[in-house]
C-alpha cells in the first residue's frame, strides 16, 4: 500500500501511530538542523520533520526535495509543540523515519496553495495544476455531493435516470446548434443537443412517467461568467401533472440540498411572483429579493412641470437608495457615466436627494418645486436620508435598466451577502415575444410550452394583441438574482402543437421536418405531462458563494470558447476532411 491514511485524516488522538502517508511537497523548509515538510493531497495538508539528528541519507533526502514532488514518507504521528489551529492537522507532525521519491516535478508556473500566484489565463493552461489548489477541491466536492443529493432525492421520489443521444437532429431555432459531421452520412450531419427537451417528452409519451438526467448540453453563443459552451442541466419531466405538482417536487428536492449540503433552511412553500410584477418592482425576471430598493413608477408626479425629458417619454421610474443622499456631486456624475454603458443603456440620470433634515435637493430643481420633489418622494416611499435615482423611456426598458441600477447599487452598499439565500418561483410569463425587426412572434421559452389553459382563446385568436395576452404555463426557479432553473407544463396535443408552430411562423412543411417525429408521437396517447431543468454548474457556484461557474467545472473553457490546456479547437487533418467530404473556406484576412 503506499498509504495507510490521507494527509487530511491524522488527530491528536492518533498519537504514536505508525504511518504511511503519500502526496505532493507543497513546500519544506529548514528551521535549524531540522527540516519541515508540507505534504498535500485532496484531504488536506500534513507537516512532516525529519530531525537534526535523523540519518544523513534521510536528511539529504528531504533537503533535495521540490515542491510537487510525488512521495511516499513513513513515520510517527507526535504532538506539535508549535500547533497551527487553522489546519485540521494542527496538532500534530510525523516524525520521519523514510522518505521515498515516486516523481519528481520541474518548477510549477505558479504557487499551488489557497492564494495563488498565478493569473487566470496562466492557471487555465496548467489547468491540472490548478485543480491541485484547496478552493478548486473544494469547488469540486461540493459538486459531487450535490450530484450525489439530486439523486438521492429523486430515485426516492421514484424518477428513473435514463440518457438520452448526443448526437441528435439540427433545429436552428434559438441558440446556434454545435452540429457533426457525418461521415456515413456525407454531407449531412448532427446537432449536440441544447437540452433534452423533445426526448424527455417522447419519454413521457412512452409512459416513463417521473424521469430525469444530469445531463450535458451545449450551446454555440458568446460566453461569460456564468455560462459556457458546454455545461451540465438536472434534466427532469413527470406525467400526470399540474404546475403545483411540478413546483411542489422540486421545492422539495432543492430544500434537501440546502439543509442537507450547506445546513440551511429555506421557507416552505418558496415565494411566487408573476413575471408582471417582477418586471415592475425589480426589472427584471430573475430579481434578487435579498434586499428591498425596488422600482416604483412615478410618471404621473413627473410630468407636466415643464421638464421635456420626462414630458415627451411614457414611463418614468425610480429607485430610493437608502442613506446615499451624502453622495457628492463627483459620485452623482460617475453614477451618471455607469448608466450611459452600453450594457446599461440609459442617456442620463436623474437624481432627487431627501436630506436627513426633510430638504430637497435634485438635479432638475429648476422644474420642481419642494412639493414636487416632496410628491416624488412619497410616491419612492423614500426616507430622509435616501437618494432617488430617475431613468425615463419606454416602459419595460426602462424598467430593465432601474433593475441593473438597482443590482449595482445593492453591490456597492453591500446587500448582497452570497450567504444569504432568497429563492423564489417567478410564475405567468407571456407565452410569446414580439419582434419588431422580424415582424413575428417567438416563444419566450420554447415551442413545446403550453398557454395557461384559461387563455386557450386569445392563444387560438388571430388578433396580435390577443396573443400578447397569454400567459405561458410556464415557471423559473430564481435564487439571488440568477435564473436557476425553468420549466413549464407542455403541450400534448398534436393540434394545439401545429397552432404553436403557426403562431411562430413555422411552415406545415417546416414543422413537418424539423418536429415531426414529436407531432406524430403525441397522436398515439400523449399524457399531460410537465418537467425543469436546473443550471447543474450555476447551483454549484450559487451554493458555493461565487459568481462565476469555472471554478466548479474540473475542465472549462474560456470566454472565446477554447480550451487552452489542450489547445481546443484545432484544424484537422486533410485526410480527415476528405473522409468527410468536406471542403473549408478559408477566413478573409
């Protein structure tokens, strides 16, 4: 055996054992004629010494070791007389009696410890090196007994974890499909699934009632924090549902992952809030409810003072931020520069400060009275001491904007503790986006959503704004300010899926081609059926207190989409492309 324990496992209590331990040299260092050596694995970290007086063999043995040598040492565990209370093996130390080099290591490009040396770009090429650190072991266990929990919770709730393909069938509808070519197949090729959606469906079809899936996908879009081009869904579907059915099975199994893997406690039931209502008091559909600042609309107190700005746009908004009427007028004109980022949008802020003393005082006083400014306020629901922040325009995007204002300014006053958890269901979303660019209507969540079933006559209607009227039956688990999963009770019958494609501008042919398969399917006994998905890697950074999902995938992929270990993607080989029969054109310099 080359361990009898792990270097994270030895106590006190295992005083005067002999003991084989084996790992990497995190560091060592000679403190007189002893030496000391930092041994790590995934469990921890162990202090090994060999003695002034130890054989010189041994002696010469440890002074030659560098850091991410592979050994095997043996020893005695012996009490520290200089204890560390910040490392689970604290108290104690093994007294060497053998040190034997399994490998050694060249120089590492940067410090494989809690705090690195490395920067991002450094530590993604050396990306098994990195996955040597604590917070990434860290990262990945909690995965792993989250993984371990979501099954457990299910197989107990009698779903049945059944895969389904990868290589599946092109519908270029939404985001861009991966596609493979096939070489059995010239000139034809695969699609990488963006989710299991239509197989969960055929599955219910099938009569496989409560299935699910940790499951891999892929997405071909431009990347960020908290997304990447391949990632990882908690894929689930039951027949025989309603909406509560659904919402009440996976409250369930995410409140067994809070208490069981972070000892939390959410409520019991989780909040529900319409889509409606979280556009106008957070703007936006994911709304973080850790904190209040919410949106209040004050158009009818803003207009008519003669301020053209406001006059000439049909929604005006505001958020009160507690205590930031001491903001100067330098912070007032950064905040101003911020919203006018493109990613906010907005062409300027207006400000009204409600001084501790009961004055006002604001950037438009020259059109507002004290009374106005004093109207305004009371309709923010400000209190002294407050700074309103005033953006105008058209009304959902403006609310979009006052709602990243609002997220900024939590951030900036510290009201987003990631230990602090506030889940919630946002519910009733429309059941289709109108685009004015394309002239038609899309799903807002996919083609296969069913309409709330008390508006199946505005969804079988002609009119335009009939059909902006529906509501989908359709629900999102929020947490924090981030969509954490979504779902909705589908459609199950063949003709209310043929109005769906017509709705969408989908030709009979189209349909035909692309869906077939499910149209046809749900003629032979289709069941009322409903599921989710949860973001499997956003759950783990949630959970994890951190915002961004690299951490908690083993091998990520950069903002551009590559893999920079293992240098991916890459050319291929002509013979390869021949095979395929296929030609590559050649980018414009």
């Amino acid at each position: 055996m080359y361990r009898t324990n792990t270097c994270g496992e030895l106590r006190l209590a295992d005083k005067g054992k002999k003991v084989t331990l084996a790992g990497w040299v995190q560091k060592s260092r000679k403190l007189g004629g002893m030496t000391f050596i930092d041994l790590r694995d995934r469990y921890g970290v162990t202090q090994l010494v060999v003695e002034a007086d130890a054989p010189a063999a041994l002696v010469e043995t440890a002074t030659s070791l560098g850091r991410e040598f592979v050994i095997q040492v043996t020893g005695e565990v012996v009490e520290r007389e200089s204890k560390n209370a910040k490392m689970p093996t604290g108290e104690i130390e093994i007294r060497l009696a053998g040190i034997t080099i399994l490998n050694k290591s060249v120089t590492p490009p940067f410090t494989i410890e809690e705090e690195s040396d490395g920067g991002e770009d450094l530590r993604a090429k050396y990306r098994y090196l990195d996955l040597r650190r604590p917070p990434l072991q860290r990262a990945l266990a909690l995965r792993h007994r989250l993984a371990q929990e979501i099954r457990t919770y299910l197989d107990g709730e009698g779903f049945m974890e059944i895969e389904t393909p990868y290589l599946i069938k092109s519908t270029p509808e939404g985001a861009r499909d991966f596609v493979v070519p096939s070489r059995m197949n010239p000139g034809q090729f695969y699609a990488l699934p963006q989710s299991p959606q239509t197989f969960k469906q055929l599955l219910m079809v099938a009569g496989y009632d409560r299935y699910f899936q940790i499951v891999r996908c892929f997405r071909d879009e431009d990347l960020r924090a908290d997304r990447q081009p391949e990632f990882t869904q908690i894929d689930c579907e039951m027949s025989f549902v309603e909406q509560d059915d659904v919402l009440g099975m996976f409250e369930g199994m995410m409140r067994s992952m809070f208490k069981n893997a972070l000892g939390v406690d959410i409520p019991n039931p989780l909040p529900r809030m319409s889509w409606y209502d979280a556009m106008d008091n957070y703007g936006s559909d994911k709304p973080d409810v850790r904190f209040g600042m919410t949106i209040h609309e004050i158009t009818a107190q803003a207009h008519g003072h003669g301020f053209s700005v406001f006059d000439s746009c049909p929604y005006v908004g505001a958020i009160a931020v507690p205590g930031a009427a001491e903001y100067t007028r330098k912070q007032l004109d950064e905040l101003t520069e911020w919203v006018k980022r493109p990613q906010v949008g907005a062409k300027g802020l207006v400000y009204v400060k409600v001084n501790p003393d009961g004055t006002y005082k604001s950037s438009v006083d020259k059109f507002f009275a004290e009374a106005d400014l004093a109207a305004i306020a009371a309709a923010c629901e400000a209190a002294p001491g407050d700074l309103l922040l005033v953006l105008c325009g058209e009304k959902r995007k403006t609310q979009t904007m006052l709602g990243v204002l609002r997220i900024y300014m939590g951030g900036r006053l510290g009201l987003r503790d990631p230990k602090v958890f506030a889940p919630l269901w946002i519910v009733d979303f429309p059941l289709l986006e109108w685009s004015e660019e394309d002239q038609r209507f899309y799903a807002m969540h996919h083609p296969f959503t069913a309409p709330k079933p008390e508006h199946e006559a505005w969804f079988y209607s002609d009119k335009k704004e009939d059909l902006e009227r529906v509501c989908a039956n359709a629900y999102d688990f929020v947490l924090n300010g981030t969509e954490l999963g979504g779902g909705s009770i589908r459609i199950h019958d063949a003709a209310m899926q043929s109005r769906m494609f017509e709705v969408l501008g989908i030709s009979k042919e189209d349909a035909e081609y692309k869906f077939g398969f499910i149209i046809n399917a749900f003629k032979f006994g289709a069941p009322p059926h409903g599921g989710l998905a949860f973001g499997f890697d956003r759950v783990c950074a949630l959970f994890g207190g951190q915002e961004t999902i690299r951490d908690y995938i083993a091998f990520p992929k950069n903002n551009m989409g590559r893999d920079v270990m293992i240098d991916s993607p890459s050319f291929i080989d002509q013979s390869q492309l021949d095979e395929l029969q296929l030609d590559i054109r050649q980018p414009e310099a």
